[in-house]
C-alpha cells in the first residue's frame, strides 16, 4: 500500500490539496471504476457550477479504477465508456455525475459550517412579526435544534433556509421582511457612506440636496439595528432615517 501512495505523491502538485485532506470523487458506470482524490469543499463548490481551478481540487492528477490501491483507469477504457482521456473532462463527468465519499469528521464539519450559513442568512433577513424586531442567531440556533432539523450538506444553502424556517415557525415567531427606508446624510459624510449603503442594501432612489444625500434604500428587516449603528457611528449621529415601509 504504501509504494502505491508513493506513486499518487510523487504526482501531486504544490497547489494541490494535500492528500490526507483528500476525498474520493467516484463514477460508477457500465461495471466500472473511475476515481479521484479531490478537495471536499471544491468538488462540492464544482459540483454546484462554481469556477474551480483544477489543479487546487485534485490531490494527484491521476484517474483511478481503485483509488485507495493506487491502480489507475485505462486510458483505452475511459476513451471507450466516457468517450475522452483528457482530465478535466474526465474530472468534470466523475464529480457532476459521480459520489464524493467524505470520513464522518468531514461530513460533520460541513454540517456544522453549512447550519451557520443557514443561521446567519436567516438572521439577517428575518423578524419577530410580533416585535418587529431580529432573532439573535443563538435564539434561531436553538430552535433549529428543538425542531431536530437535519441538515443536509449536499444541498445549497439557499436550498434549505425556506423549509428550516418553515419548520421552526411553530417554535419561533418568524417572518422574512424587507424595509424601505428613508435616509438623509449629511454632505460631509455623504461621500463615505455609499460604501455602507450599498454592503446593506439596494438604493432604489438617490437625490441631493444642497450637498446633504437623500436615498430610498431596502434592506434586511433582520440588519436593521447593524445598520443603524454603522451609520451613526460614521455620521456621529447625524444622520436621519425613516422607515416607510
């Protein structure tokens, strides 16, 4: 076994991912085998149709009928059942239509990264209907976990906040809301805040008035009070907001 993983690390590449951090990516197709050591956290961002560069997603630019024993894949075999030997193609087939085989640590961490996305896109863009006010990201952790919400790593983000949300409704006064709001800054702080502006939300209208800037903006209703702070604190306080919606 081991002059087999001597072979795989004489093929790796500096920007390659290391591979004891390595997982197999496998096609099963017409009874056989086609393998690859690849990143976790890549192969799933490839997966998804995001821009990877292939030489940091895979540990050994190699293709494998049994990985773990170091025995490659006939080129003459993948020209025949995946129609090309050239690797980025047949790196492109494993992982779209393929596996990706991940230890227990791994998949617990992707859980776990994948539930605090979830938790702060909720908290961000959600309220108490009945306060008007965010839940603290605690608070929607704490009830992800009362509902016994799994989590699946496999799936997008976005894919699962609206079914997590339904299901802790019954536990957590919870609604997605925007808010249109009305804001005037001073001129000089005007030039400085289109940078907070727009990392908040969209400026549907902007105007000037004697140098002091008027904009209709719509955010989150869950960054409200982040909002409001981080534009006090560039205007000292002068600063009017209004919200009308």
């Amino acid at each position: 076994m081991a002059c087999c993983f001597d072979y795989i690390l004489h093929s790796l590449d500096i920007k390659m991912v290391s591979l004891d951090k390595a997982v197999i990516a496998r096609l099963k197709t017409h009874g056989e085998n086609f393998e690859i050591f690849v990143d976790p956290d890549l192969a799933l961002d490839y997966k998804e149709g995001k821009k990877v560069d292939i030489n940091e997603l895979l540990a050994a630019r190699e293709v494998f009928k049994d990985a773990k024993a170091g025995k490659r894949a006939s080129e003459e075999v993948m020209n025949k059942i995946l129609g090309t030997i050239q690797l980025n193609e047949v790196v492109d087939r494993i992982i779209k239509k393929g596996e990706l085989h991940f230890t227990l640590e791994q998949r617990k961490k992707m859980i776990e990264e994948k539930r605090k996305k979830i938790v702060s896109i909720i908290a961000r863009n959600a309220i108490n209907p009945q306060t008007k006010t965010p839940h603290p990201p605690s608070r929607i952790e704490k009830a992800i976990e009362e509902a016994k919400i799994s989590i699946d790593p496999f799936r997008s983000t976005k894919e699962q906040v609206d079914s997590v949300v339904k299901e802790i409704r019954p536990i957590l006064p919870i609604k997605f809301e925007t808010l249109e709001l009305a804001v005037k800054i001073p001129a000089n702080y005007a030039g400085n805040s289109y940078r907070i502006l727009r990392e908040f939300g969209e400026v549907k209208k902007e105007e000037w008035d004697k140098g002091d800037l008027l904009c209709l903006l719509e955010i989150p209703a869950g960054i409200q009070d982040e909002f409001y702070s981080r534009l006090n604190s560039l205007t000292h306080g002068d600063v009017k907001i209004k919200v009308l919606r």
